[in-house]
C-alpha cells in the first residue's frame, strides 16, 4: 500500500509524457502503457503540479480524466450516430441521480481496470488507494435517484439512446454525522475539489421565468393569444458527463443544469458604491440549484422546491425541442416518435404544463394538436403510495410562482372533467376525487393528477405496487383507461453493486459460470447446480467471510467498534421513516438484550446489528429513532452480559461509496416494512444478489423476491396489506398488543424508563409514546410475528451448509432484478426505443 504521508513522486521524464508512444495513444490508447502515458500527461498539463507535490488526490484526479479521454469519442459518435440515423431517444427527468463514484465503475465499463492497475503501479502508486480519493456526488439521497443511476447505466449497455435529465445540485441533501447518538447535518460540498467527469456547456443553456404575469394578444392571424410576463429571469446552463455502457461502444449522456444570472455583475451598482446589489441577481439565481432537498418545511423551502422541479424541467423540455427542431431538422409533429420523455415520480410532473406551454405559446400550435403530443411523449412512473409523497402546492403559491402554468392546468382540468362526466354521467364525486385542483384543506395543485392525465402510460415499481396503484391511489384513473396502466418492477445494475463491489465474488462467479452474467443476470441460474457442492460451498463461505472483514475493518475506523466477522452481520440500511421500521428492529434488539439479563446464562447466536440512513431534517421522529438505535447501542456494546454475542452499530453517513462494502458482507437482509406502504426497494435487490436472505414483509418487491428465491429461502413474517387495511379499518388500538404480550410490555418499560439513556426517561419517551398512542404503520402489531420470525433465523445461522444453500440460491435467483431487464421492458413496452449499436 501506497504511504500517504510521504507518497512517491514520479520524475520528470514521467510526468512529461514522453513514453506515450504513437500519437494520440495518450488520449485512446487501452495499453497500461498507454493509460500510463495519458496520467503523466494530465499531471503536467491538466493538474499542473511538480513531481514533489504529487498526492493520491493528484493522481486521482489526472486517472479520471485519461479515463474520460477514452469515453469522449465514444461520446461524440453515440450522439452523432442517433443524430444521422434519426434515432428515439429516452428521456429520462429525475430530481435525483445518485450516481456514486464513477472512476471504478468506468474503468469496469471500458474493461481497463487490469490496465489502470499496472499503469498506476509503474507510477508507484496502488490504484485501490487511488479509487479510495473519489468523494460521493451530492446528486441524490436514496433509492429513487441510484434508480435512476443504475437505469442510465443499462441504457448505455444495452445501446438505447438516451439523455438523462436533472439538476447539478452544488451541495448534497447534507453529510452525516453522529454526535452524542443524535444526527447532525454538515453541509455536503461535494464540489469543493471540482468534478473531473463533467464538462460544462455555457453555450448550452436556456432562460428560466418566473413569477410575475399574463396578458392576453392578438397575434398577425388575429388569434388571441397568451404571453408571460415574467417576474425574474433567469438561466440554466448545461454541465454534461457521459455514461458509459459495459463492453459496448455506446457512451450516453447526462445532462444537468446549473442556475446562473443572466446578468452576474451590475457594474453600475457597483461603481455607485452599492456592492451587495451589484452581485445580488447572481446570488438569488444561484439559490435555486444549490442544495438537494432544502427544507419543505417552512414556505420559503416549498416555494424553491417548486423553482427546482420548474427549472430543470423547462431547461430539459427547451433542450430536447432544440435537438429535435434545430439539430436534426424535425417538425414538431414527429416528436412522440422521436422522443420518449419519462417522469421519475411526481417531481417532474410540472413538465406536462410546460411543454403545453412551450408547444402553444412558443412554437404557436392549436391546443388538439399540442395535447396529442404531450401525451404520447410522457410517461409516468410513480414511486410512491404515501399520499404526502404525492406532491400538492398550494393554489396561491403555484399562481404566483407560476400563472402561465395555472391557466394551462385549468385548461387541461376542463376538458379532462368533461371526459370524465361523459364516461361516468352524475357522479360528481369522481369528479372531485379526480380532478386537477384538489379543495380538501385549501385549494392546490394535484401533481400526480397531472402526470397521470398528460401522459400515455403509467407504472408503478413492483407487481404489488402497481395492482395497489390500480387499486387505491389511482384508482379512479385506472378505471378511466385501464390501457394506460402497466408494471415494470424496479432494479439494479450487476455491474457496480456486484462485479465493481464485491471482486471476490465476481471471481467465484466467473470460475463457476463464466463471465456472460454481467450482462444476463439470469446465468446466474448456474450456481444451482453447484449448491450442494461442499467444496463450493466453502468457497463461498470464504468469499463472504473476507468482505465481512473488509467491513468490519470500515466499521472500526468510522466508530470505533470491533465486530467479529464470525458472527452473523444482520444489516438494515436505508432512509430512516417510520414505515420502513427500523425502529421494529431496535425493539427486536432490545428483547434479545432483556431475555439476556434476565436469563444470563441464555445461548444466542451472536449478530452484529448495522443501520445506515439519513433521517430528514424536519422529520423528527425519524431522528428520534436513530437516537433509539445509537442509545442502545452504547449500552449493549460497553455490557459483557450482552456484547458477549451482541453488537449494534449506527454506521454514519451512508451513501453509494461504503454501500459496496456494506452489501457484500451481508448475511441477513432486514426489508420490514409495513405491507402496503413500500413501492419496491432496491437495496433489497442489492442484497439478493449478494447472497444475503431476506426477512421481510409481503412489502413492494419483497413479493417477488421470495417468489424467485422460494418460500423456503426467505424468511416471511407480518401482516399482509390486506390485513393491515383491516386491522385500521376496524380502529387499530395498540396498546392491546402492550396489554397481550408481557415480553412486548417489558422492551418498551425499558425504553421509557431510560434504561439506554442514562435513567433519563424524557429522551425517547416521544418514541415509547408515539408507538403505544398512535403507532401508524404497525410496528406494534407485527412485534410478536417479526420476534418469532428472528427465532427461525436464529436456528438457521447455527447451520452453516444449510445457510449457505440459502445464500447461493437467492443469488442465483436474482436474475430478474437486473436494471437490464427492467430498461428492456421499458423500452420495448413504453418508449419504443430500440437498440443502436455505435460504430467506433
């Protein structure tokens, strides 16, 4: 390993370049020689530091960009390529991109890495120290934007033109840290040391309005017409980073906006002597791509995350319609078949009103026209059944932010209701449930109304999800066009969270059945007949017994903890809320820590229990919760009556980059959610197929993972949805499960009593309160199964071989849940976008 405190330095010659060999070998060349040539040419002409100073950071910086040479031709000719062929291209609009470090994960697309590796050594440097310098792009925070990631990397490998659209936030949501067991929020300025892998683009941007006013015209033809007078203009400019696909040529893009000023600097202002006002329009305009997620809390919070969702939005819709008119030369008429513009969630929902407005007020075609592009460009994915998730803004705030838009929206209403009436006459309380504008609570703006009414096809993410979305949440607009409705369950590229994450892994695999699963999960059918292998077995074992360690290393150096890789690592990491219960398994926790100091001579398997997530920061259950984890912990972790064969650990700041340790070393997946209330999950997915078994609920995907797996390979407790529908219907109490079970009684009297805060009961009493009072997703109610279900568990672990029958098979099993097959069906069922192969 490379010493960080006295890093070797290259010589001159070296640094010069002059072993680059052939001209422009230094730019293409795949040789170790020739990757070595480019980083000794970016350390001289790009990082511009002499051999003496050279860091890792350095290096890193000048490997990530001979890396993005190579990609850049493939780059060029992908777009050039669907220009001529006058290909259909995905859209892809998403507030999140949650993309990770792109150094490893490039040179595993372009197949380099051995390369990179000998390049780097003949520098003297160790490439794993090199790849450990790459920060976490702030561009995302959970599971909807490493969706949206995994999805742009199966779109460039399975050679589907595509642009994925968002915002280039300067700060992520926040970084996290644990302080006195309480999460803090640090600002995440991922952009401090800049982003090699991106290129801006001023020349590509675009005007962003808002606020201000309408006034009806005349046009030359005399047709009345409608012009926004806008408040505030501003611009967002364009910053491109490619995507490279996995043995193929095609290089896709990724495009995300960043808010300028039109005009950064009043110098009149500042020879006046009035120098706040001199930079007062750059700031402002800045304001609006600053930071993921600000706060909704407040209405200052909500009224810029609607100028978010706007301006990325129309910066998109302004893009696409330039490509499609002034760079290929189209008529307007062709865009549905040349253009399929997908909605991830409601945060991009605005975009129906906006191409509308684009189409009517810019390029003046007659509404019939403009609608029947509209609706066959979009399609809509929803994430979501938790009604707060399903975005409304308040009717004034949308008029003033947006009146150009409000007009469009009640337009789009009228007709719509009057389809609606025609289809079903006299019931008016269809009418309300579905109409545009909702009145309960004050008037306001129903977002996922109007993705659902302005595009042609509408998803959910799990067969589950998308039957409750028929069902319950658009239920109403099923029943209006059943057409419309449609599955594609959710996944995730093998390629990072699999081949880039757990190398030991991806050996085994390719040893066993060759290297083709990297590209078709399903091979990985194979394994099966290797599953009472006991030599493979013990492979496998060994396999995951070195990630374990490899985490548990990562563990100690974060917190301070030592875990033994022996013991089972039984994980739970994801955003913190309610529903998806972490504080089930706390309590879980906390029962197997009471049966220890009541019955000290008791045998349990010994587990190390790990969390990750981030709670909102408005959101205060939610941080009382990992106050709940992280005060148990301290107790449990310091006792010798429990530590004994019980370990917890709040593992701080998750993201993308100590993901790919934490799911390799993973035995026992915790998916708990309430039934009912998880679209799909994906680092359930991500688990799978690194042969951890699952417990879980009949929850989003959840479903179809034991059904690929087999009952007998996942471990199942809970209510069902149904149930849980029942359970509430009929007046949930859940104090009667305090009153009906003595164990249940006893964990929450240690909570309350402040057994884990230092006899301070006020602490979690919010928790204890919550859960006996009001309870809304059932923890309480599935306690007693989930504790049961953790028996079983229990007695699988002591069996090792039979243990890992189950690992083995749910990795063989998860072939459906690659990213490659959910963008197959996607754009084969929904986009009609098909493959095209880039000559190179």
């Amino acid at each position: 390993m490379t010493d960080l405190a006295n890093p070797p330095t290259s010589t001159s010659a070296e640094v010069s370049g002059v072993t680059a060999g052939p001209t422009g070998q230094s730019r293409s060349g795949m040789t170790a020689d020739a990757l070595r040539a480019a980083v000794s040419d970016h350390l001289l002409y790009s990082i511009a530091r002499p051999p003496a100073v050279l860091t890792p950071e350095h290096y890193y910086r000048a490997l990530s960009l001979a890396v993005r040479d190579r990609m850049q031709k493939r780059w060029m000719a992908t777009t050039q390529d669907w220009l001529d062929r006058s290909a259909k291209v995905t859209c892809y609009l998403s507030a999140e991109f949650l993309m990770g470090p792109q150094l490893g994960n490039n040179l595993l697309n372009l197949g380099i890495e051995d390369e990179a590796r000998t390049a780097l050594a003949g520098l003297g440097q160790d490439l794993d120290v090199i790849l450990d310098c790459e920060g976490e792009p702030g561009l995302g925070n959970g599971g909807l934007g490493r969706l949206a990631a995994c999805y742009l990397d199966s779109l460039a490998t399975l050679e589907r033109p595509s642009i994925g659209y968002g915002i280039r936030y300067e700060f992520g949501i926040f970084s996290q840290e644990i302080v006195d067991g309480w999460q803090v929020e640090k600002t995440d300025n991922w952009l401090v040391r800049g982003n090699p892998w991106e290129i801006d683009k001023p020349d590509a941007s675009y005007l962003v309005s808002w606020g201000g006013h309408t006034e009806a015209y005349e046009d030359v033809t005399g047709r009345l017409r409608v012009r926004w007078v806008p408040q505030r203009v501003f611009q967002g400019v364009s910053y491109d980073t490619p995507v490279q696909g996995y043995g193929v040529n095609t290089c896709n893009t990724l495009t995300l906006w960043s808010a300028r000023a039109v005009e950064s600097f009043a110098l009149e202002a500042f020879n006046t002597g009035d120098f706040y006002r001199a930079v007062d329009e750059e700031v402002v305009s800045e304001t609006v791509s600053k930071v993921l997620y600000p706060n909704d809390e407040p209405e200052a919070g909500k009224r810029l995350r609607l100028l978010q969702q706007y301006f990325f939005v129309t910066c998109s819709l302004q893009d696409v319609l330039n490509i499609h008119t002034q760079r290929a030369g189209l008529p307007l008429s062709a865009l549905p078949d040349k253009w399929a513009i997908q909605l991830n969630d409601t945060h991009p929902s605005i975009a129906v009103a906006e191409l509308m407005r684009l189409l009517i007020d810019d390029h003046q075609l007659p509404w019939e026209q403009a609608w029947n592009l509209t609706v066959r460009t979009f399609g809509y994915t929803n994430h979501t059944l938790l009604p707060e998730a399903l975005e409304t803004w308040p009717l004034a705030m949308f008029s003033e932010a947006l009146p150009r838009h409000l007009e469009l929206i009640y337009e789009i209403n009228d007709r719509f209701l009057e389809e609606v009436r025609a289809r079903f006459p006299g019931d008016e309380e269809r009418v309300a449930r579905m109409s545009l504008i909702g009145e309960d609570g004050g008037r306001s703006v129903r977002m996922a109304h109007l993705a659902t009414v302005g595009s042609h096809a509408v998803n959910g993410v799990a067969a589950l999800h998308s039957e409750l979305l028929k069902s319950s949440v658009l239920k109403d607009f099923y029943e209006m066009w059943p057409q419309r409705f449609g599955n594609v369950t959710n996944g995730v590229t093998p390629r990072r969270f699999l081949a880039l994450s757990n190398p030991g892994l991806r050996g085994l695999l390719d040893q066993t059945i060759g290297t083709g699963w990297l590209t078709d999960l399903e091979r990985l059918h194979g394994l099966e007949s290797f599953v009472d292998d006991p030599a493979f077995r013990q492979r496998w074992r060994d396999v995951k017994r070195v990630n374990k360690s490899r985490l548990a290393e990562f563990i100690h150096s974060a917190t301070g903890i030592e875990c033994s890789p022996a013991w089972m690592f039984d994980v739970q990491v994801k955003r913190i809320h309610e529903y998806k219960r972490q504080h089930l398994m706390a309590l879980h926790i906390i029962t197997l820590y009471h049966r220890l100091k009541t019955s000290p001579g008791l045998t349990v398997p010994p587990r190390v229990f790990l969390f990750g997530g981030k709670a909102a920061p408005g959101y205060f259950v939610a941080k009382r919760i990992i106050k709940l984890i992280t005060a148990v912990g301290e107790t449990i972790n310091a006792d010798p009556d429990v530590n004994r064969c019980l370990k917890v650990v709040f593992l701080p700041n998750f993201n993308v980059k100590n993901a790919h340790l934490v799911y390799p070393a993973a035995d026992l997946s915790e998916q708990i959610s309430t039934a009912g209330k998880e679209a799909s999950g994906t680092g359930n997915m991500k688990f799978m197929i690194n042969g951890a078994v699952t417990i879980g609920t009949l929850d989003g995907a959840n479903v179809e993972i034991r059904r690929e797996a087999g009952a007998e390979n996942f471990f199942l407790f809970g209510l069902t949805e149904g149930e849980v529908e029942r359970v509430k219907a009929d007046g949930y109490r859940p104090l009667n499960h305090v009153e009906s079970d003595a164990e249940l009684a006893a964990v929450l009297e240690l909570i309350a009593r402040g057994e884990f805060t230092g006899g301070d009961p006020e602490v979690l009493r919010p928790i204890v309160d919550n859960l006996i009072h009001h309870d809304p997703f059932l923890a309480l109610a599935d306690y007693r199964s989930y504790v049961d279900c953790q028996e079983q568990v229990s007695r699988a672990w002591l069996d090792s071989d039979a243990w890992s029958r189950m690992s083995i098979l749910n990795t063989a099993r998860s072939g459906m849940f690659s990213s490659d097959r959910a963008i197959a069906e996607y754009c084969d069922d929904i986009w009609g976008v098909g493959p095209m192969p880039v000559a190179f």
